[in-house]
C-alpha cells in the first residue's frame, strides 16, 4: 500500500539498506497503482537504490483492474506479478499467484488449479467483454485523503 505520509525517499533508501545489509535479496510492493510503482523505480533508478521486482495486486476473473496499466507497466519493465487469487485462468496470465488460504480446502483447491488446463473456447468465454468497474478494497482507500484514516491494514503508532 502507497505511504502518502512518508516521503517516498525515505521508503526507498530504507528498503535499499535492507538489501544492502544481505536481509532481504529484492524488494516488491503491494496494492499500488501503476504511476506508484513507475515513480518509485525511477527514483531507484537515479539513485542506484534496490527497485521493485514484483507487484502484488488484485487481479483476478471479475477483477481485471491491472490489465488497464499494471499488466503493461510490468511487462516492459521486467516486473514479476504476483496477484492473490488463484483460479486456473490466472495461471495462464501470471507466473506465481499468492494463495490467501485460511482453510485446507483453499489450498486443495490451489493445487487442483494447477492440473486445469482451459481451452481457447472456454478462456474467450470467461474473457467476454470486462466492464470496469469501481475500485474496492485496499485500492479503492489508496488516496491521500484516505491515508490517515485508520483502516483494517493500518500498522498503528509503531516506533522503527
């Protein structure tokens, strides 16, 4: 999630001394939206600091949302997605899903995802004419007017 309250700076230099101290070997980022994540590895870029390899979003059948410009951003920039859903049409459009299990039928069905194989006709059918729609969730509360309001994700007071 984009941190309106800390200059993005700080962010990146922060997360660059983590992998410079051999405690993480890449860093990624989760829930953004493309013109965030560009901005932040830019900034990597002209400071020589670590970059974003992966994006971790909502992305899913229903909810196309990153096909707009996260897909494109990624693509050209050599950015692994790794979205939190798993069905077996989104094994056909990224590498690695995220499985957000919390019961052993989850993750069953998680693996059974892997032995699903689609045909063309059955991939055009779930893939008829999208209609965007509203943002929902983390992305929907990404605003600079949003980010001091206390949400499920907020971290609180922490003291680093």
């Amino acid at each position: 999630m984009w941190d309106y309250q800390t200059p993005l700076y700080d962010i990146m230099e922060g997360l660059n001394n983590i992998v410079k101290a051999g405690k993480a070997r890449y860093i990624g980022i989760s829930n953004c939206f493309a013109w965030q994540l560009a901005k932040a590895n830019a900034l990597a870029e002209r400071e020589g600091f670590a970059k974003f390899v992966s994006i971790q979003g909502h992305y899913n059948l229903i909810f196309r949302e990153e096909e707009r410009e996260m897909a494109k951003l990624c693509a050209e920039d050599n950015i692994a997605m790794t979205p939190y859903s798993a069905l077996a049409w989104l094994l056909e459009k990224v590498t690695a899903p995220v499985v957000g299990a919390t019961k052993l039928h989850h993750i069953e069905g998680a693996a059974k995802a892997v032995d699903m194989v689609l045909s063309e006709e059955e991939n055009a059918y779930l893939e008829e004419p999208y209609v965007p729609h509203a943002l929902v969730g983390v992305m929907a509360q990404n605003t600079i007017a949003a980010a001091k309001e206390k949400h499920v994700w907020s971290t609180g007071n922490q003291k680093i």
